[in-house]
C-alpha cells in the first residue's frame, strides 16, 4: 500500500466508516488503532505535531566561555 499523508488516512477512514464499516473493521483495514478512528471521525484535519521541548545540554554550562573563545579568535 503506497504511503499517504495523514489528512488523506482520515478521509478514507471517514468514507468507510461512514460507509457503513464498523470501527473495529476500519481499525484492521487502515492499520491504526481505535483512537486515531475516533479522532478521525471526530475532525476532518490531524492535530498538528507537538514541538519537542529543548532539552538542555551538558555543554550549557560552557557556553558563556566557549562564546568568549571564539569571540577572542575573531578579534586575533
């Protein structure tokens, strides 16, 4: 089965399930679990992805010298 975007999956699911298809049955043919069914029967258009928030890293700590190092290099 060729890949589709998420917008056209919740299409599909709507037409059959609408269609008369119970969800247990949209659920095997579209290889998706129960909630993405109701979520598609509920909305026409997919959340839209959550951000990951940034993480902080182990070179924070560092970052105000390793800003004046390079700062320093620029100047020589």
């Amino acid at each position: 089965m060729p890949s589709q975007s998420k917008t056209e999956l919740y299409a599909a699911i709507r037409r059959d399930v609408r269609g008369g298809m119970s969800i247990r049955a949209a659920t095997r043919k579209h290889s998706v679990s129960y909630p993405t069914v109701t979520k598609a029967m509920a909305s026409a258009w997919p959340e839209p992805r959550k951000k990951p928030s940034a993480r902080p890293t182990r070179l924070d700590v560092y970052q105000t010298l390793i800003d004046a190092m390079l700062l320093a290099d620029l100047v020589l």
